[in-house]
C-alpha cells in the first residue's frame, strides 16, 4: 500500500512515501511491511493492509513488559502466508500445464532451526501438504519428532550419514514414516544395503546428482563436478547396476540436486533443472521405479529489492520460478514418454526470511562537526608567531574562510584534503605539536561535512570516500557476529530502515557498528532509494527533552528485515553476546497485536556456561574477593553492596547492554 502522500508537519518539503521510497519498502518488503501515517513501520501479516501490526508500538510494548531490543521480532502470519504463496505458485503452474505430478516443498530445518518455527511449519505445512528436510543427525531427530504422529508427511534426509543415521532412518521408515534418505556419496548404499537386510525390509532412498550445470553467486560451488556433494552421473550409473546386482534398483524413488541457495538469475535454474530432468528420465529408462524430482534449496530472496540478476537480488517471482520448473519437467518427461514425476523443492530461505524482523536501538552517534571549534583553533594560532604556524595549518584556515565567503566546497575540499595531509606529515616528523594538529583536522572535518552536505544524495566519483571518511557512526545495541552473521561473512545486504519519525527527513547519514569490539561489527553496505551504497540515511538523534535525561538520547529503534532464515543459528557468540530475545507477534480480533511466544534471549550465566565457566564458582570467588576488600577497607560496606549486586544481576542479566 502507498502511504500518505501529504507533506508531514515537521517538514513541508517531506512526505512519508518520500521515506517509503528512500528505503524501498515497496520494493524488499514483498507486501509485508508499510509505513502509517504516524510515521511508523508496520507489518501486514496477511500480506494486505486490512490488518496492520505496528513495529514501534510492539517495541514499545515489549520495554513495559521489561524486555529491551535487542529483540528479533517473528511474524508467524507473514510465514505462512509465505508457504501459501508458494503452494499456490506450484499449484496454478501445474494446472496450467496439466502436469500430472504433485508438488511438495520441505523445509530444510537448517535455515532456522528453532522449535516454534518449525512447529508452525509443521502445522501450517501440514494442511498444505509440505514435509520437512534434515541434514545432519541432531535434525533428523528433530524433524522425526517434529513429524510424530503426522506419518505422511514427507521427511528428506541430506548430508553425511553413518550407519546409525541410516539406521534410525530404516527403521523410521519401518514404523511407517514416510522417509527417504539421500544417497549422498557412493559408501551410504552400502550402509542402506546391510541395514534392510537387517531389519529385512526393502529400502526407499534418492541419490543426489552433481550436475555439470553449476549455481550462481556465492553457493556456485553447490554444484559442478567438483561439488562437495552428490554423485557425478558415471557414478550413478555405477550404482544402478550395483543395485540392480543386489536387488535393491526398487528403492530407487528419488533423484536430488541442490545448485545452491539464492539463485539469483533464472536462466540458470532453468539450466539445472534441464539437466535433473534428462537425469531423471534416464533413470528410469534404466529400471528404476523412481516417481520424485527433488530440486533441492535456491528459490532466492530480492533483500535489496532491485528485481535484478544480482547476487541480494533475484530476477524471477515466485510464479515466474514455478512456472519454469513444471514446464520443463513436464516437457523433458513428455517427450521421453515418462510418467511425470511429484516435484519436492527445499526451499528455506524463500519461506521464512519476512517473517523476522531484528529490531535494535541506537545508543548514540559520532558525527564529524559541520564548523570547526573555534576555540581549538584560536589556541593553535596563539601559540606561535604567524612565520612559525605550520603552513598546513594557515591553509587550512584560509581554506575555512574560503568557504565561509562562498567559494566552491569542492575545491575548497581538495585544499583541506592536501593540507590535511602535510600536517600529518609534519606531525609525524615532530614539526607540529598536538594542538595543531587537532586544530587542522577539526577544520578538514568541517569542510568535508560540508561538502557531503551540499552534495546531499549526488556524490560525483570524485568524492565517491567522502561518505566513508567522514559519514556518521551509529552505535547500535546489537551484536554483528549474533544477529547478521551474513552481513559480516558474505557481505550479504539486508534492508535496514528505522521503525520511526519517517514523517520526518532522515538529515544525518552512517554506518552502523554494533557492540562487540570487534572493527569488523559494523553494517557498511546498505540499498538507498534502489542503488547500492556505503552509508544509511538516518535522522539525528535527540537529546533530551523528548527521552531521557539530557545527555541521553531519545530512544531511537532501527530494524534490519528480512532476516528469517540462516541467521538465527548461524550467529555466534563473539565477545559473548549471546541469543537476542525473540517474540512472536499476532494481530488481534480487536486491531491490537500480541504475544504468542516469549523466547528470552541467553542470560550472562548462560554465556558463561557455554564456555565453560562456571558462574556459582565465579560468585563465591569474586564474593569471598569483597569481603576481604571489606576487611582491608578498600571497600566501604555500601560499595560491597552495591558491587555484589552488580554482580548478581550482571550474571542473571541480558548480555546486551541494558
Ligand atoms: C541440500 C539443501 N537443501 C536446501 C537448502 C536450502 O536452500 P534455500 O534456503 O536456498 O532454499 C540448502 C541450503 O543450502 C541445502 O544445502
């Protein structure tokens, strides 16, 4: 939905659809989120503005409920609408091209294994005829007791697997769970053969193909013949006559590949699934009863919202992705006079990156002053006599004067730039003392900040580090390695906006740096207003009167979306910034929101714990240390108390700062 168009109160010259724009909320938000007329972020769980869910409000409702950012908001509406979209993708392309297979999509646990999400994923997947994939031991046995009870529901297990993974998978498979193993390297048939003669039952698995057509993007090397997994094609036919020979070519049900998440450009799906097609029918032409195409993960999310063949872009829809997968197995299979097979995707990614949002407050900023400090400067001048004063420093006060008079910024800037330069030199040399030098970078600052002022959203080439160099810094409540691993490890972009006062225009433009100490954890690639870039427009922060004590800022809330899948459990704990709090958010009946999950995020003790420590050991050594600061009066009694208590609730604490 546009938001309204009308010029806001606190400037005339700005609307809420000029921060709308800005941001690209249209454009990422795939119809989720939208902007109110009171300047807020909102969310549309059921994909349409008739019900609307205020992000600021739900922040604000959480700190009365004594839980701070940062906090990872998940929309379980937003999620299963998202499955819905795809099953109604699927389910209009293969009644379009009357294909006579059905189509399941089963969610690989990895991409966000927490218990609720798979739950609702369970039970929405359920009605909707989805399954669930496991690729490592500790997510077979979560997806076996995820699916409990739900026997037909389709359970894919990928990875590397011993002979206790096949194993439980036999026998799960004996119990009547509808399960398949995928035959990832050519030793795991041998496993699947001794475990059915075992148990003496005859086996149901998939063999996963490394196709010579390789993915895009940073996972290209999911596929191709130097792929990690998967067997090239002599292999599989190695194997068919290996289970042919042994009698075992029936359990052959499924073929698999996976080229790799975020596929970014369609014509390579097209490619791959091409080749798995062709594959397929081979397969079967050989013997094999066969009966699924398993397509693996891929289908991609448009983070920057530019609907291109970039790589945090995607070039395709939903629709668009469904459409070509049916049509090209349907035609490869039709005309090799094969019955068409059930088509499986695994997609994760595409199902739940809306549905969390990462919301986070800024604790302040480091902005380059827009004038020099006058006082600094009078103080270099008069400190020697005019011949003696560094000439960088005399041309940078010329310069400032310059532009105080009215001449260009940027040639102004070019002077300050090579001036500043030679005083560092000279500094460096031991020809300029401190005071100096302070005094000729607060005059280069200012006529940069000036100049990045002026040049506003339009920085020519030539100034193109200008916004690097001297653009703001927010520092923000959050930890980079916790909460948006991708953003650190593969440079990933995600849509980052504040959740409020979009009435107003955002003046101020950073990077944002979190919390650890750590120069990596900050966010210094972003999408503004469609286009790639190094800094963020964001409004100044106020201090005071509207927040807190002066001093203090007025709390300001900026959100990071789309971020549902991978980074949740990928995250770390650097620094020991563990699990943010994490809630889950509906729409009421009445229009408000509330709370259907509380997950609070990890306490200090629990850090501790991870890594060993042990927190009651700590408390008694570091209580004991009191005391004995106490007796020597190091210590007063009430600074005993107070460090104690510090202590205590540091330790059953929030590991963010609070
Ligand atoms: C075998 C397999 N299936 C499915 C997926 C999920 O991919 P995506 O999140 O791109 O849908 C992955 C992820 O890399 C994978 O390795």
């Amino acid at each position: 939905m546009q938001p309204p168009s009308q010029a806001t109160p606190d400037d005339p010259d700005w609307t809420l659809r000029d921060s709308a724009a800005l941001y690209g909320l249209d454009d990422w938000g795939g119809g989720y989120f939208g902007v109110s007329e009171r300047g807020t972020v909102v969310a549309y769980p059921h994909g349409t503005p008739d019900v609307t869910i205020d992000l600021h409000e739900v922040i604000q409702g959480l700190e009365a409920r004594d839980l701070y950012p940062p906090v990872v908001l998940r929309f379980d509406d937003i999620l299963a609408h998202r499955m819905g979209h795809l099953r109604r993708a699927f389910d209009h392309a293969i009644a379009e091209a009357e294909y006579g297979g059905k189509y399941t999509c089963v969610y690989p646990i990895k991409v966000n294994q927490q218990r609720h999400i798979c739950e609702e994923i369970r039970d929405v997947g359920r009605t909707l005829g989805f399954g669930i994939e496991a690729g490592s031991k500790p997510e077979l046995l979560a997806g076996l007791a995820l699916t409990e009870g739900h026997n037909d529901m389709l359970f894919v297990c990928n990875g590397f697997k011993d002979q206790e993974f096949i194993e439980t998978v036999i026998l799960a498979a004996k119990m009547g769970r509808n399960i398949l193993p995928v035959v990832e390297q050519t030793h795991e048939l041998d496993m699947i053969a001794r475990s059915a003669a075992r148990h003496d039952v005859t086996p149901r698995f998939g063999v996963r193909v490394k196709l010579a057509s390789g993915g895009v993007g940073r996972w290209a090397g999911s596929a191709g013949f130097r792929g990690k997994f998967g067997l090239s094609v002599s292999q599989i036919l190695a194997a068919v006559d290996q289970l042919r020979a042994e009698e075992l070519l029936d359990g052959l049900r499924m073929l698999h590949c996976h080229i790799g998440s975020q596929i970014y450009d369609i014509r390579t799906l097209k490619y791959a699934v091409s080749e798995l097609a062709h594959v397929y029918v081979e397969l079967v032409k050989l013997g094999a009863p066969m009966g699924v195409l398993d397509l693996g993960g891929g289908l991609g999310v448009d983070y920057d919202g530019s609907q291109s063949a970039r790589d945090s872009s995607i070039n395709y829809t939903l629709e668009e992705y469904a459409a070509d997968v049916v049509y090209r197995v349907k035609a490869i299979c039709d005309d090799a006079g094969v019955a068409h097979p059930d088509i499986v995707t695994e997609s994760g990614r595409a199902l739940v990156s809306h549905s969390g949002v990462l919301v986070f407050q800024v604790l302040g900023s480091r902005t380059f002053p827009e004038v020099p400090d006058e006082a600094l400067v009078q103080r270099a001048l008069a400190q020697q006599d005019e011949a003696e004063t560094p000439q960088p420093l005399l041309d940078l006060v010329d310069a400032w004067e310059r532009l105080e008079n009215g001449a260009d910024p940027a040639e102004v800037y070019h002077d300050a730039d090579h001036a500043l330069s030679e005083a560092v030199s000279l500094f460096n040399l031991g020809y300029m003392d401190i005071v100096s030098r302070a005094a000729t970078e607060e005059i280069y600052w200012a006529v940069g900040a000036r100049l990045l002022k002026e040049l506003g959203d339009e920085v020519p080439e030539d100034f193109a580090d200008l916004p690097d160099r001297l653009g703001d810094i927010f520092f923000s409540n959050f930890s980079l390695f916790q909460s948006l691993i991708d953003a650190w490890g593969i440079d990933q972009i995600f849509p980052i906006m504040p959740i409020h006062r979009l009435q107003e225009r955002p003046t101020r433009r950073g990077v944002l740096a979190d919390i650890t100490c750590d120069s990596d954890g900050r966010v210094d690639r972003f999408t503004v207003a469609g286009e790639p870039d190094t800094t963020l427009p964001l409004h100044a922060l106020r201090e005071g009167e509207n927040g807190g004590p002066a001093g203090e800022f007025e709390p300001y809330y900026v959100a990071v979306f789309l971020t549902g899948a991978y980074q949740e459990t990928l995250g770390d704990l650097h620094n020991l910034f563990g699990d943010t709090h994490a809630v889950h958010v509906v729409a009421n009946d009445d229009g408000g929101w509330s709370l259907d999950e509380v997950v609070e995020g990890d306490t200090v003790r629990e850090v501790l714990r991870y890594v060993q420590f042990s927190p009651d050991d700590m408390r008694r050594a570091l209580r004991k240390e009191i005391e004995a600061a106490v007796a020597s009066k190091h210590l007063t009694l009430r600074e005993a108390v107070r460090m104690r208590r510090f202590l205590d609730d540091g330790l059953d604490g929030y590991t963010y700062l609070e």
